[in-house]
C-alpha cells in the first residue's frame, strides 16, 4: 500500500533530508504501511464469522474487537509519541452528512468505548486491537491513521482498504442478540432456504436462494441503504434499519429494488414464479445504479428481504401465511357481500383473502416500547397498504399481535388483521343496507410456516401470532383489537342456524392437466326436514384473492332429512378451466343458499390449487471441486397443451451468478431431458436450483442436493 503522508504542524516537511541522525523520536512518526489482516481465513473474517462473504475486504461485526498491523518508519515510542484512529462513514452515491469516530489509543481495552491497543511490537512494526461499540452504526468505514510525534501529525488514509462493520447477533449488548448458535447459525449465516405456498391443505415448498454472501451483495445492500435517505446515525438502529429495508425492496415510491406486478402480462420483465433467489435481482439493481427490477409478487420481496437483513447480520427468516386477509379498511374484518340473489357482488368486495402471503420475521430488542415486545418482528416489504407515507409495514412485536395491542407500533392492526379477522358475509336488503347473515370466526390466518432449524422441515408457528381459535385468551385479543377498529361492534349472529355447509378435498389435491374433484358436505343438525337451492361458483384467482373470471356456476336443489349429512360430489374438468388459469393456477369455489323453512343463508368459500409437477435433478457421478461435472434434469409436461418458448434458469453450486438456458417448445404430455455441465468451486453440501419460466405453466422448480469433495 503506497504511504499518503500530510504534514499539518506548519513544521518541516516530513520528506525533508534529516542533517545529522537524530534520536528516534526527534524524526517524525512516519506511516509505511497498514495490514488490515482481511484474509477470508484469516482470524478477523474467522473471529467475526464474516469468511463466507465474497468480498476481500474486512468485514467485521460491531462490539468485537478486531486486529492490524501498522509499519512505522521507525520504532513506535510510547513516551513520546501518540496514535489514533480516524474512522469515517459517509455516504457514497448520495449528499448527506456522515459520521466521524475518534479511536485513540490506551493502555487497557474498556467495554463500550471505541479505543485500541498494542498488543504486539516487533521492531518498526505494532499489531492494535481495536474495540468497537454494540450499537455501532453499520456500513462502509474509511479508516486513516493518525500518528503524532515531537515533530508533528502526519496522517495515513487506509484508501481503498475500507472496513465494512455489521449488526452482531453473537454480541451481548448487540441489539439483534440471539443467544442459540444453531438459530445464528440458521438465520443468519444459511444461504439457502425454503418459501411455503399454495393454500393450507396444498402447501407447496421452493427452495430459495438467499445469496447474501455472494459477490457484489454487501454493496449492494449498502447502496440500498444510501437510498434510504435516513441519517447514517439511524443505521444503528435495527428498528429503523428494517423498516427502511421493509419501503426500499418495493419500488413503489423510492425507486427500490423490484416492482410488483400482480397482472397477467410480465412482459420486459422475469415472471415472478422463475425466480429462485436474490442474488441477480440484487446486483441487477446494483450495476444499474438503482433502476428497478422487474417482476416481483410476495414471496420474491421476502426472499429479497431476507437476502439484505440477513446479508447485514440481523436474524432473518421467512414466513408464510395462508388465508391471509387483506382488511383495506381497518375494520379488522374481512367482508364479503352478497346481493339478494346469494351471488357475490364483485365490485363492493375490496377485502381480499389472499391463499398465502409471504413476510419476514426479523429479531430484535425494541427500547421504543413498553417491555415484553422484543424478539420475533414482522417486517413486509410486500406494497399493500401505504405507513405513514410510504409502501412499507413493520417491524411489528408478533407478541402484540397475539395479544391484540394493536396501539403498539408498527402497523399492527393491519398484521393483526391478516392473521385473526373474522371473516363476514353481508347480504344487501332491497332499501340498499347490507344485512350480517354469516361470520367464519376461524378461516384467517391458517398454518402459519416457516423452515425448521438445521432441516428441510416445516414449522408451523401459528401459535406465536393467536392462541388456540375459540380459547378465551383469543376471543379477548380479538375484542381488544377490535376496539381500534373502523367498525368496534360486535356482531349478533341470525338465528336458526341449523344447518352447515362445508367443502372438502380428497387427498392432495388436483393436479394441473387434470380434473378437480371436491365435495360439498351438508348437516342438517334439526330434528326437521330441510330444503335449500345452493348456488355455486368456480371462480379462477390470483393468489392475492382477486378474481379474474367465472369458469363455471350452477345450482344445486338439496333436501336433507332430520339429522342426515349429505355429501355431494363436484368436479372441475380440465377442458372447462384450460383456458382461464393464470398463474399459481389457484380456484375458489364459493356455495351460497338459503335454507327455505328457516330463511337461514349458507355461505361459504374454498381456495384451492392445481399442483404443478417438479423438475427432477441428478448429478451424474462424483462431484469435485474444479473438475467437470454433469447433471441432468428432467421434466414431464402434464398439459395437452404446446409449451413455447421455455426457458429454464440454474443457480446455487457456489456460483456467482444466473445461468440460462433457453429449450424452446415442449410437445404436449411430452417429457424432455436436459444435460448441463459445472465446475464446483466449494467444497460441501451445495444445493442446485432449477426453476422453469412459461407463460402456460408457471411454479414449475427443482432443487438437488450435492455434496462436493474437496480435490
């Protein structure tokens, strides 16, 4: 490293010929050369668990001390000279004002205090350590080195030897402080993960790709953050830093990093379903200077989300709800209206339940609320609902959300309603008021889900976000919720309510290219005969709940007698819905009617999904780190339908990037077979993702398992 020296004594130029040789201390402190020792295997990166990230820079965790060398033009005195540390973050694309952190130096290293010492001298040559603080801004710093003598200060800027300091779960007083390894180990330092979707008797698991320790990734995640426009002093602050995170990985009003798109058409952009992780959409946005990518739906923000929180050292994980309400009034409910003829009125129906929605649980202490409510928080980056100006949501205590203090910050109301709103049909008398004729107390908020620690396996965490349904402790979190809520009346329930309708799924469930087969069950609990008409309705969806088009409605007249439970068999053939799917391939079918001798309505509704088949991935023989290795994948199209224009996308194997393969058309029921060849750069147990992007037949991925030997 070239040596940058500024005399600023007004004294002799520190180049100047000496005239006679001098004592040591009367020639200046003179700063030869500065080793960060920032090694990936040195024991700075091993110290602070930074080694997996690909950058050569030092990247170090705050409230640990870290190590450097510094070479002097002459012995370091301690009598008679002085040394100190000048530290600066500042902004790097954007006018801001940034931070400046004195480090001196002192003979005992104090917690919470940003000192050094010497710890080693051999010559003309110091090893430091430095101590940092906990709650250390996070970010870029450049580092000078300031060294005094007799003669006067000189100062050595460490250009381009930056050091990039992160949050520290494994610090103490870190306020992302996780005391369990193997939950550091999984939130933190796992590259790879699992997203659930699909409805809650259909989950459906993609392996992603969080890709935070991959090249380019941790600039990418600073500039982000630059885009923030937030005080680089905030950038301490878990809270803040994740609620920023939460606004800028939507681009919907600061030019973030993907744009949703939820329509039908994904041209100019990668349709939602292809992606598998975050890596190309970071650095796309990145090399782009910050140009939007396209396109995203939730769990492509969750995904992303994850990549920056975990690339920045908070715990990170993703979360899966199904049936998950989107209450656009606050109300804490979900209405559904009907009009007197039992059919849904489409256009009054702006609550939507989506089949599941993907957000992030990141963990943290909150100082800024009142005891109890650190730990798990919900951060969504998914744009629904704006908070406090901008397109963002989070983080929020999931304990809150529990107990239904929906006061507490932030946007707990509108969490809370996503997971525990009762679901309410209103049905529109003829002087234009809406009547209540029906309340689903427990179809919100169901199997909530998240990847197991250490496995591949599912955990279902719903009873972190409500007690058990129909427990007392649930039913007072929801009246105390509801209290807040745009519409704090509790509803009475009509009478005569003895006869229940319900619809069933054999099995897992249909499969795409095939027929639906479900049932309507129906109980008459009276000791009467009952008739009814049923109405229903098959109606192709967005995962979001918006509907797209009715596929088919008919109705159905039904006697029950006393006591009898009748089930009705119901299919969906597949050349009635082969033209209507989009993507995800989700269905609802709503049953609506009204009983004749007791005017009791009936409704109820089913999401449902056509599973996708898988594409199958094998290593053929060993794989070895720099040798050749060929895999094969194979995938069965289950349409008797043309496939065109397919492209399948390959990551993971430790490599850096997307790889792309374009195939064209896949005949009908056809099944094809593809040959790749990589060379593995990492040895150990690596994943191969595959995903398959088709207008005709989205969600279509794969994920091999590979172990590669060292050579």
């Amino acid at each position: 490293m070239s040596s940058s020296n500024t005399n600023t004594t007004g004294g002799p130029s520190a180049s100047a010929p000496p005239a006679a040789t001098p004592a040591a201390s009367d020639t200046p402190l003179t700063v030869h050369s500065v080793d960060l020792l920032k090694s990936k295997d040195g024991p700075n990166r091993r110290e602070h668990r930074t080694e997996a990230y690909f950058s050569d820079k030092l990247i170090i965790r705050r409230g640990q001390t870290f190590q450097m060398w510094i070479e002097f033009s002459r012995p370091f005195n301690p009598k008679s000279d002085r040394l100190q540390l000048q530290l600066k973050l500042e902004p790097i694309s954007s006018r801001g004002t940034g931070i400046q952190i004195s480090v001196p130096l002192v003979d005992v290293l104090e917690d919470d205090r940003w000192e050094m010492k010497i710890v080693e001298q051999k010559d003309k040559r110091v090893r430091l350590a430095v101590n940092t603080l906990p709650n250390a801004s996070i970010g870029r710093y450049k580092v000078t080195v300031e060294s005094f003598s007799p003669k006067g200060k000189l100062l050595y800027p460490c250009t381009p030897n930056d050091v990039y300091m992160l949050f520290n779960p494994w610090c103490e007083d870190d306020a992302v402080y996780l005391d369990n390894e193997a939950e550091r180990k999984e939130y933190v330092l796992n590259s790879m993960g699992k997203i659930y979707y699909g409805t809650e008797r259909q989950i459906g698991t993609r392996t992603w790709n969080f890709a935070q320790f991959e090249q380019d990734i941790l600039e990418a995640c600073l500039f982000l953050l630059e885009r923030g426009q937030v005080a680089m002093t905030e950038w301490r602050d878990p809270v803040i830093v994740s609620r920023m995170v939460s606004a800028l990985v939507n681009s919907n009003d600061d030019y973030g990093v993907l744009m949703g798109n939820w329509k039908d058409s994904y041209e100019g952009g990668t349709s939602p379903t292809a992606w598998s992780g975050s890596g190309d959409i970071l650095r796309q946005y990145y090399k782009s200077s910050g140009k939007p990518v396209k396109f995203a739906q939730c769990w492509v923000f969750a995904g992303v989300t994850n990549s920056v929180l975990r690339c920045l050292g908070i715990p990170t994980r993703c979360v899966t709800n199904f049936s998950s309400a989107h209450d656009t009034d606050l109300s804490l409910t979900t209405d559904i209206y009907i009009d007197e003829k039992l059919e849904i009125i489409k256009d009054k129906t702006s609550d939507s339940v989506w089949n599941f929605h993907v957000w992030n649980e990141s963990w943290m202490t909150r100082p800024d609320l009142p005891a109890g409510y650190g730990g798990w928080q919900v951060v969504d980056s998914t744009p629904q609902e704006p908070s406090q100006g901008s397109y963002r949501c989070g983080p929020t205590p999931v304990s809150a959300i529990r107990n239904g203090q929906v006061n507490l910050k932030f946007d707990t109301p509108f969490v809370f309603a996503e997971v525990n709103s009762d679901r309410i049909y209103w049905q529109k008398k003829p002087d234009g008021s809406f009547s209540q004729v029906n309340v689903e107390k427990n179809s919100i908020g169901q199997r909530i889900s998240t990847k197991a620690v250490g496995s591949g396996a599912r955990v279902d965490i719903t009873h972190l976000y409500k007690y058990p349904e129909g427990s007392e402790e649930e039913r007072i979190a929801v009246e105390r919720a509801s209290r807040f809520g745009s519409k704090p009346t509790l509803y009475p329930s009509p009478t005569g309510n003895d006869v229940s309708v319900e619809i069933v799924m054999d099995g897992a469930g249909p499969r795409v290219g095939g027929d639906a087969k479900l049932s309507i069950i129906l109980k008459n609990k009276s000791s009467n005969q009952r008739t009814a008409s049923l109405l229903y309705e098959v109606m192709v969806m967005y995962y979001t709940g918006v509907l797209k088009a009715t596929v088919k409605k008919d109705r159905i007249p039904v006697t029950l007698k006393p006591q009898e439970t009748k089930t009705i068999p119901w299919t969906l053939l597949y050349k009635e819905y082969m033209n209507h799917l989009v993507d995800q391939g989700a269905l609802m079918l709503t049953v609506t009617g009204r009983v004749n001798e007791t005017r009791q309505i009936l409704a109820t509704q089913f999401n449902f999904r056509l599973s996708t088949p898988d594409l199958i991935i094998t290593a053929l023989g060993d794989a070895v780190v720099g040798k050749e290795l060929t895999v094969k994948i194979t995938f069965q199209n289950p349409l008797s339908q043309v496939l065109r224009n397919v492209l399948f996308r390959l990551e993971g194997l430790g490599m850096q990037s997307i790889r792309k393969i374009p195939y064209g058309d896949v005949d009908k029921l056809a099944m094809i077979t593809l040959t790749e060849k990589f060379v593995p750069t990492v040895a150990g147990s690596q994943k191969l993702l595959a995903s398959m992007d088709c207008r005709l037949l989205t969600q279509v991925h794969g994920v091999a398992d590979i172990v590669v030997k060292p050579k």
